[in-house]
C-alpha cells in the first residue's frame, strides 16, 4: 500500500520531510466531508474492505440536492440515516455544504468550504488507518471511533487562497473545526475545536545561466482542544526557512545544496507525567546535498538520487532528547512526473492547493 503522504516511500511522511514539507501540509489543515462522523475526512480513510456505500450489517439512505446559487458557488443540503440490522445503534444527521471556487486574473485563486451538521450518532465506525511513526516505513493500525457525536453541532471551514506571480508562489490557508455538544452528550464531553493556520512563499530564480536558488518560507499555527480533560491540548507554532541551490551537471543530471531551519514553540505547558505525544521548544538545522540523474527507459521517466543529510536539533527544555546524525541516501524512482526543481511536487492530493 501507498500512503497518500509519503509517495517517495521512505522512514518520514512528506509533510515532515525537510524541504519537501514546505509543499506538503499536514491531513489537519485538508478540508474534506465525513459522513459517517468518525473525526477522519472519508477520503484518507482506509481499511481492508470493499468501498461500498455501507458496511456489512449496516442499512441506511441519503437524501441530497444541490445548486450553483452564483457562477463558482454550490450549495447543497441533505438528511441521512444509518442503522445496524443486528443492533440498536442509530446514526442521523442533517447537514448543508457550500462551496466557493474562484480563480481571479491578477488576484490570486481563492477557496472556501462550509459544512454545518445535525448529528446523533451512536455507531461506532472503527477502521484501519494508515499510521508511519518516525523511523518506520508505516503500516495500517487500529483506529477506534471517539464517538463525538451523539448529539452534536458540527461546523466545519476551510478558506484558501493561492497568488502566483511570475517566480512568487504565496499561500494562505485556514480551517476550522468545531464540536457543540448538546444536552444529553454535553455530561460526557466537551465542546472541542481545532484551529489551523498555514501561510508560505517560495520564489525560485536564477543567478547566470546555470544556478537556480529556491528561498522558501513556511509558518503553521495549530490549536486542538479536546473533547476529554485526560487528553492533551494542543497549541503550536511552527516557523520553518530553507534555501536550496540546483547546479546542472552534464544534460541530465544536477546538483543540489540545500539549509533548512525550523523554529517551533509549544504553548502549553510541560505536563507531569510527560505523555509520549508532547513535543518540547526546539530549533532545527538540517544540511543536505544530493546529486540527481534522469534518464528515460521505455517510456518511464527513471530518477536516481544519491546524497547527505545532517539533522539537528536542540531542545529549550527537554534536552536528552537532542538529536544529532548524519544520513546518507540512495533512492531510485521510477515513474511518470513531469521534471520537478528543488523538492517541489506535482499538484495532487484533493481539496487543498
């Protein structure tokens, strides 16, 4: 199986790769629908069964219509119920969806995505999802539905905005999730929401006729309160630099020199006991140089990379786990992308830029 976020398959998903993460986000800050209100966007979601519209031992419908109200906006609204054969576990819920698409001449490509929902849902839809920890290859690992929505108001958005000029890519992007528990289901759980923020710029030019340098910049902002006082908060700032430089090499070859620094801040405070899943205020440094070759073969566009990675990172607090090494990598690809400079990937992975 190939994960969504890792297409070059090696020990770190693309979203936390050096370089290559300046392109790629996190599934947090995807927009995207979940129908059956398991907290997971139903495209990531995967498992080992058929993708039909309902599981085994489970029945239901769903009623819907839509309509472009305005050239580039759709609205649509629906009802929809689930329920198990064999069981007394329900699901209902009545939602509406707009959506706003517009590309601007001079002005920049623009998104939004709201979905509001009505939700009572007791079903417990458990699946197998993808899961890579550092320094593993990932495998698929049980993941059991929180059951947020009993009875719920559910409101999602996703705003995005994309302007290109030239050499200038810039982004932004922000989502929002929120969680309103009612009556019954407020004695259980919390109200809960998640917050994400991502703003960043590459400017790609050249000195000569042969170097090209890439300055990029990348900030994240995300805050998560959750629906149980026994989980962890979260609050983060993330602000990531890099610079590369691609010098040719022959016709088909070239390499490439790159520094990337990342600055990250937790708000919240050091908890004790320590969870395994909080990270402590660090500073990243990482030096990379690599050497490419391209060449085709039947068709197929064959690329081979060889090269050194040097990581580093200090802790402000926790400072035993200070990390330290040196990696060297030999890769090989074989696929069908058009030529890409300096880490930047072809457009791909659904409702996001």
């Amino acid at each position: 199986m190939l994960s969504d976020f890792n297409e070059n398959s090696n020990l770190t998903p693309d979203y936390e790769e050096p370089f290559l993460r300046h392109y790629i986000d996190p599934p947090d800050f995807l927009f995207g629908v979940d129908m059956n209100h398991n907290t997971v966007v139903d495209r990531f979601e995967n498992d080992d069964e058929a993708d039909y519209p309902y599981r085994k031992g489970h029945r239901g419908w769903n009623v819907y219509g839509g309509a472009e109200i305005y050239p580039g906006i759709n609205l649509t609204v629906g009802r929809n119920r689930e329920w198990l054969i064999a069981g007394e576990e329900r699901s209902t819920a009545i939602y509406a969806l707009l959506s706003a698409v517009r590309d601007i001449s001079r002005t920049g490509k623009f998104e939004a995505f709201h979905m509001i929902k009505s939700v009572e849902d007791n079903i417990a839809d458990n699946l197998l999802q993808w899961v890579q920890r550092p320094g593993s290859i990932g495998g698929l690992q049980p993941f059991d539905d929180p059951l947020l929505t009993g009875n719920t108001l559910v409101n999602q958005s996703f705003v995005g905005y994309k302007y290109t000029r030239g050499n200038l890519t810039f982004v932004n992007k922000f989502r929002l999730d929120h969680f309103k528990q009612r009556d019954d289901a407020a004695d259980r759980l919390r109200d809960s929401a998640f917050y994400g923020v991502i703003n960043k710029a590459d400017y790609p030019f050249s000195i000569g006729r042969n170097i090209t340098l890439i300055p990029r910049w990348k900030n994240m902002w995300r805050k998560r309160t959750q629906p149980r006082a026994v989980q962890l908060d979260i609050n983060e700032l993330s602000e990531i630099f890099s610079l590369s430089a691609v010098f040719p090499v022959l016709t088909r070859s070239r390499v490439e020199v790159g520094v990337e620094a990342i600055i990250f801040r937790n708000a919240v405070a050091i908890p004790d006991p320590l969870p395994p899943e909080y990270i402590d205020d660090f500073i990243g440094r990482v030096f990379t140089v690599q050497y490419t070759n391209r060449v085709q073969y039947q068709g197929y566009s064959v690329t081979s990379n060889v090269g050194f990675q040097v990581n580093d990172i200090n802790f402000a607090n926790l400072t035993d786990q200070d990390v330290s090494n040196t990696i060297a990598f030999i890769e090989l690809y074989a696929g069908l992308e058009e030529e890409r400079l300096g880490g930047r990937p072809a457009e791909r992975r659904g409702w996001s830029f």
